[in-house]
RNA sequence: GGGUUCGUAGCUCAGUUGGUUAGAGCACAACAUUGACAUUGUUGAGGUCACUGGUUCGAAUCCUGUCGAACCCACCA
C-alpha cells in the first residue's frame, strides 16, 4: 500500500496480497504455524460444476466458506477447505452438446471416446477459470488437496460403492415407471424434473356406459383397469365387476377398481389406469396386481398398430379424431393442469416403463432421520431440518442410472449383452441374452463366470451426478483409511445454497453413513441465492447476471466479499447490484483513509519509542484519560462478534463490524483522539486500530494483511506470524 | 392440497432471549471541512413496524385470523 495515494487502489494490493499468500503456502494445513495445532476445521467446499465459469452465487458461498475457514484458523484450529470441481453429467453433456452443434456437430457424430474426450478438455478449461475466481475472491482453501469427480481414485472409490451396494441388495436393476426425457434420451429422477402450468384439454371419453375425463387419450389403447374412489356413491357398487367396451382398440373388457387415490371432484370421478404411462396409475398397477402395457416409446413415438410411428401429439389428434367419428367423445373442456419437465432442457417428460438401475433408499433414510434426531447434525437456519427430515421419510427409491456418455460408467456387465422388446402385447421386457447373469465389476470379465461366454457386453448407461458427488466428503479426501480421511473427517460444516438441500445434502448424509458409517458434516449453513435489483433470480437466458469480475474489477474483492455477506441471514435471498457494492467500496476506502491518518498521527518514532509503545500495548495498561469508553466498547464488540460467528450470524458480524469500524472507531474515537499525542495515546491508538483489523480480516481479508504487513514494516507491532491469517482473533485466549 | 419464508423510512435491508426515544446504507435538505477521507463529517426531514384480535407490566419481536408477495414439496388422471 501506497500511503501516499488519496484514494485506495484494490487492485495492485490485492494481487500482491494473493501472490504472498499462495506463495508462501499459507492455505495448506501443513504451513508451519499449523504445527502444534491439534483442534482441525474442515469444509467440503460444494464443487461447482465444470461446464461454466462460477456465477455471484456460488462465490457468495465461497464468500461464506472462507470467512468461516479464516475466521477458525485465526481462533486456533488447523483449517483445510477442499476444494473440487464436478462433472454434472447431464448438465454438462448438454451445456457441451450445444457447444458442439454451434460448430455444426451432432453428438451421434462422434464416438462415444470422442465426445468424452472433447468433453472432458473442455470442463478442465472450465475448472482452471474456475479455479483462478475462487482465488482472486480469496477462497483460503488447499489447492494442492482439488479434485475433479472424474478422477481415476473418486471413479475407482464409486465403483466400489456400487458394487458393495450391488452385493448388499441396496442396488437392483429394476422394470419400473420412470421419468424420461425424449429430449435428453434418458431416465431421470423424480428430484430431476420440475413442473409447469400450461393449458390443455381435457377430453370426456365414454368407456361403455361410464364416462372418463383424460388429458392423454393416446394412452387409451394401454389402458388396463377403470378407477373409481371407494367412498363415491356414484360408482361403489361397481368395484369388483368389469365393463365391456368398444373402442378404437376393438371390443375388450376392463375390470373396475377402488383407489382412494381417486378425487371424485375431477373430471366424472372414474379414472383410466394406465400403469405403463403415468406414475399414479403405475402404483395403482402395482397394489392391484395388473397388467403393464407400453404404447409409446423411448422416441416419443406411439408403437400401437394404426397409429405407430406417430409422435405423441399427432397421435392424440389422430385418435381423438378417431373416437369422435365412433361417438365416443362426450365433451373437450380446456384445462390448466402442470405438466412435468426436465429440470436441465426444460422439455416435457414422458412417463415409460423402462429397465434402470435403483438404489433401495428407505434403510439409508431411517439412518439419516437417526442423525438429525440424536443431534449429530444441526441445520442452520434450524427449520431446515423440517423439509429434510420431510424429504427423507416421503423418500422413494432413486434411480442413478442416465442414458448419456457424459459421466461415469456403470460397471455392470451382461453375459451376452440385452435386449429390450416391447410384445405385441405391449408388454417390455428386457432380455440378456447370454445366460442372463450380470457381472458387477469394476473391470471387464473375461468371461461370464457362471457359464463361460466370452461375449461380455457392459451397460452403456453412466451414474447419475449425484451418485458420486454424494460421496464426495471422504472420496475427496483420498478416501476411507487415508491420511486426510483420518485427520479431517468428519468435517465441521456443510455450507451451501438451500437450494441442493434434496439433492445433495439429504443425500449425502445417507451415502456417507453407508460408506464411512459416521454422519459426514455436523453443521448444514444453507445459504440463499443471490438475486438481481429487481428481486429476479439471475440467470444466463435472462442476461440479468452480474458478472464477479465486473464488480472486482471496478471495486475491488474486499467490497464484493462485504457485499455478499453483510446483512445476510441464512436462508433467504438477497439482492446484489452495482450501487450496493459500491457502497461498500466507500467503506473499504475509509479503512485505507483512516489507516492512512493513522500512520500519519503516529509520525516518524525513533525506536526507542517505538519500542516503549510496543511495551505498553503488551501491557495492557493504556488507558488514557480520553478514551475510557472506547475500551468498554471494544470489549463488548469483540465478544458480539465472537458470538455471531459461532452462531453462523455471519450477515450480522459482517454488519456489525463495518459499522463499529466506521461510526464508532472513525467518526468518534479518531476525532477525539486527534486532540492526544502522547506516546500512551499512539500506544492505545495503535493496539485499538489492529484490533479492528483482526476483527474485520476474514471478512475483508486484502486490506486488513495489508495494513497488517505495513504495522509490522513500520515495527509497530511485534509477531512470530508472518500473516495476519495466522494471529489470533480478538476474544479467543 | 401440504409446508416454509417475507411484508419495518422513497428504495435496499438489519433489528441477536420480548425491554428506554425502532436502526444502517442509498436517495433527499441544510451546514461543515487547512493533521486522513468530496469515495468525508454533522444535523435534519422521512415509519400506525401490512392489517386484526390476543398473551404480557411491556410486542416489530410470541400466539389467532385476514390480505399481499415469493419459494419448496406433492398432485392434477
């Protein structure tokens, strides 16, 4: 720092400050003021996904994350913050695939190597961006300990989780309804899509003397039960018998069911069960022991005779058509209704019956509910722990398996390779063709070990992201057993964005208590998401973003970081923009001007007195008769500081100590203190001032070394540290 | 349908277990500034703490209900 200049300048400073703290390793656990250190802190940091540069959102939760870690290395405990980065299959694959056909490539065009390979140069370009942003916003975290979840011992450590799983009966491969993307030509989980509202019609189809209300009458020809609510009398005395119908799909008789799933209020009360294309009717096929027919494909093409190879909406033109013609159609009522999409291209999802891959959830979920209530694990803010534990005990079993190239492998192998086929009943089946063994293996089998084949064909599908980013908290630490695991897991918290409470948190804490058998993290800070002036969420496709570099380059890292964080509350969503970080420039420029003052007033000491000035810092006693009040203030600041940061009140600290710093320290005491030259005063001067800075430096931690370094240049302080990260805070012994 | 959160100054937000006169920043007005800072200071104006009823010596804070906004979960056949 240049105490010369009227106005601070970040950005010189800052970038020495960064250099000075990578070079000399500071971040790393195995820094030398770590040594007598017994007491470790840890963070998974969230690894951010590696098909985009990082958004203000998760940099605000890097924010978060280094102010805790710096904030617990200066209260004494051996820090590590673990940073990752991750391959988000999906998402990934279809961010790149659009990179791919601005170039005029179809992903088919490739080889399945190909696109892996180009895939994976272009999230590692990504990850570097990344990488260089964690840093300049100053993420303390231990570069030398990143992983990518693609790597060869976190795929390996996968690997050896499913195949456990696989031999514990968690994992089975399983014909159920699933949601799939016609789009994206996968399976997806439930927690993987999202529902809209759009407008559609509801068709009154009559099924011999009843009447049925429907949105999908291209499903009719799969149909196998008629559904009505045991407690309507309309219908009742019809539970058990069946009805003759002649439809479009010729004469045939459906039986009638009772389901109280059934709402008599809509449509006529009587449902068409259609297990092989809705989830509903699937599990009513199932309590009800009934058939399963399939009349629409992976493609979204209709595969029943007169109408096959129509996609699905011609096809229900073509059949509602049809069926007016018989007469069959009662009446069509334009109808709102959700219709469910997928989470990451935003197109309709298709119900279908299909062959995945499952984990049985409910023994895992029962271990993670133990967790929450015998207070291994805390959530903050603490109503949280309601949608988790809601979550956990509405849980269903969770398919990982997506048909895509872009992630890891499903190490599954079958004795001559399958087949699915659809009868001519409508029935699928998937067949292995061999001897119908699978081979769960982490390399390819010779051959098949119950009967010999030689042609061993192994599963196409890769995991869903999930899957490995859920084990993420001990496989990124080189997993069980390892040196790392031993000495850092379980780690102290989990702070990440409220909005992956589901998808990664709930489950994380029941993959980890399978592999590892202890609760990963005791500590969840759910952060709330960073939104634009106008209260929008920021997004790319709104173009409402506000790029980090922008604001860092025009205010600094200091004023960004302030900004994220103070006056937060965990939880919920704040806004950001330009005039609020500019604020905070102002305030991260009153520090450098008040520090500027300060090392003006304490003027040029010869060492003699320098020296008598450090002695009577160390002696606490520097009280002058001016400033009694200063010292009662300070006492009770640092101890609300102290106490907001165990609490997580990270929004309230950040607030609390701008506001000291700059009402109380500059606009009273440095008034006052402008009357007081004594040598006790500079003493008292000095030690309140590198109080203040201790107290702001995990929060602001560029300025606050700077000023640091420039006390110790100016030998105004004495320390064996060499950076502030390593003094201790105010009020810790 | 179930759940959660929010509603405090013109705007953005704090308000730590219920406790004097409800705070900050921005914006606004006036004044000041020769030991730092016009990216500053002082002072001021601006609030029925959404509304309603209750608990209490005392309510922005706790409880009932109403209205408004946002979000999550489930489902819409």
């Amino acid at each position: 720092m240049n105490i010369e200049e009227k106005a601070y300048n970040p950005k010189s400073v800052e970038e020495n400050i960064l250099n000075f703290w990578q070079d000399n390793n500071l971040y790393s656990p195995e820094y030398k003021s770590n040594k007598n250190r017994k007491k470790t802190f840890s963070i998974i940091l969230p690894p951010p996904n590696a098909n985009s540069s990082l958004h203000l959102g998760t940099m605000s939760g890097n924010t978060i994350q280094d102010i805790l870690g710096r904030y617990h290395r200066m209260i004494g405990d051996k820090v590590l913050l673990i940073p990752g980065k991750d391959h988000a299959a999906i998402q990934t694959e279809v961010v790149f695939e659009k990179i791919l056909e601005k170039k005029g490539i179809k992903k088919r065009d490739l080889t399945r190597e190909d696109f892996y390979t180009q895939c994976y140069e272009f999230c590692m370009q990504n990850r570097k961006i990344a990488k260089t942003q964690e840093l300049n916003i100053g993420l303390s975290a231990d570069y030398s300990r990143e992983r990518f979840t693609l790597d060869n011992d976190i795929t390996n450590m996968v690997y050896d989780t499913f195949i456990r799983m696989f031999n514990e009966g968690y994992i089975y491969r399983g014909k159920r309804i699933i949601n799939w993307c016609i789009k994206d030509q996968t399976a997806l989980a439930d927690i993987d899509t999202e529902y809209r509202e759009e407008e559609g019609k509801l068709y009154y189809i009559k099924y011999g003397d009843l009447t049925v209300a429907t949105t999908r009458p291209e499903t009719k020809m799969a149909d196998v039960a008629l559904a009505v609510n045991p407690k309507d009398k309309r219908y009742k005395h019809l539970i058990g018998k069946s009805i003759q119908i002649v439809s479009i799909e010729g004469e045939r008789s459906l039986p009638i069911i009772g389901d109280r799933g059934v709402d008599p209020e809509f449509g006529t009360g009587v449902l068409k069960v259609t297990p092989g294309h809705s989830k509903e009717d699937f599990k009513i096929g199932e309590n009800n022991n009934l058939p399963i027919i399939s009349v629409i494909d992976t493609r979204g093409r209709i595969t029943y005779g007169k109408y096959k190879d129509l996609k699905i909406k011609e096809g229900r033109e073509k059949i509602v058509e049809d069926l007016q013609k018989l007469g069959l159609i009662e009446k069509i009522e334009d109808i709102k209704h959700n219709i469910q999409i997928c989470e990451r291209c935003k197109q309709e999802i298709e119900p279908l019956i299909s062959y995945q891959w499952f984990i049985r959830t409910k023994d895992f979920a029962k271990e993670a509910i133990k967790a929450s209530e015998n207070n291994e694990i805390h959530f903050y803010p603490k109503r949280q722990e309601n949608n988790y534990m809601r979550f956990l005990e509405n849980i269903e079993d969770w398919c990982i398996s997506r048909q895509q190239w872009w992630g890891q492998r499903i190490p599954a192998y079958y004795c001559g390779g399958k087949e699915t086929i659809i009868d001519s009943k409508g029935d699928i089946t998937e067949k292995i063709l061999g001897c119908g063994e699978i081979i769960v293996s982490k390399d390819k089998p010779n051959e098949c070990p119950k009967c010999g084949n030689k042609n061993i064909v192994q599963d196409e599908d890769i995991f869903d992201t999930w899957f490995s980013s859920t084990q993420w908290p001990y496989s990124v630490l080189g997993g069980v057993g390892s040196k790392d695991y031993k000495e850092f897991y379980p780690t102290n918290v989990m702070e990440t964005g409220r909005d992956i409470l589901f998808f990664w948190v709930a489950r994380m804490v029941m993959m980890c208590i399978y592999t590892t058998g202890k609760v990963p993290f005791s500590k969840v800070y759910l952060h709330g998401l960073v939104l634009d002036k106008e209260g929008q969420k920021q997004s790319k496709s709104k173009g409402n973003g506000i790029d980090p570099k922008d604001m860092i380059d025009k205010y600094g890292t200091d004023a960004l970081r302030l900004s994220l964080v103070s006056s937060i509350s965990p939880d919920q969503d704040f806004r950001l923009y330009d005039e609020k970080v500019k604020g905070f420039r102002n305030f991260i420029n009153k520090i450098y001007n008040s520090s500027r003052f300060i090392f003006l007033k304490i003027g040029d000491l010869t060492e003699d007195e320098k020296s008598k000035l450090k002695k009577l810092i160390a002696s606490g006693n520097i009280h002058t008769k001016t400033n009694i009040k200063i010292h009662a203030e300070m006492h009770d600041h640092i101890s609300n500081i102290n106490r907001f940061m165990k609490n997580f009140e990270i929004g309230l600290a950040a607030f609390q100590i701008q506001n000291f710093y700059h009402h109380t320290f500059c606009d009273i005491y440095l008034e006052e203190m402008k009357a007081h030259n004594s040598i006790e005063a500079k003493a008292d001067l000095i030690n309140i001032f590198l109080q203040n800075i201790l107290l702001m430096h995990p929060f602001i931690p560029f300025i606050t070394e700077n000023i640091y370094q420039i006390l110790k240049e100016e030998n105004l302080i004495d320390s064996s540290e060499d950076s502030i990260m390593y003094e201790k805070y105010p009020g810790i012994k």
